[in-house]
C-alpha cells in the first residue's frame, strides 16, 4: 500500500514538473506579464491608461 502511494505522489510530481515545463516553453508567464503590464494596454491613448492605472 505504501508503495502505491509513493508512486502515486512521485508520478504526481512528474506531471506537474512536465506541465511546468510546457508552460515555460511556450512563455504563457511571460504573455500574462505583459498582458498586466499597464503600458501594454491596447487601444487606449497612452496618457488616459497612465491616468487610469496609476
């Protein structure tokens, strides 16, 4: 019983590390770092985002 739980964990451990890795690969961190960034704001005039975000 031990056993299958240690390998249940441990195969747990795989999955996350591989779906961690994917995410990286394909910079989804980056894009929502730059999806939050407040002079990435799209069709807005600069001065009125700075004005609103700020």
């Amino acid at each position: 019983m031990e056993y299958a739980i240690v390998a249940a964990a441990f195969l747990c451990v795989i999955v996350a590390g591989a779906a961690l890795w994917r995410a990286l690969s394909q910079g989804l961190f980056v894009d929502h770092g730059l999806a939050s960034a407040s002079h990435h704001l799209a069709g807005a005039a600069t001065w009125i985002a700075d004005v609103l975000v700020f």
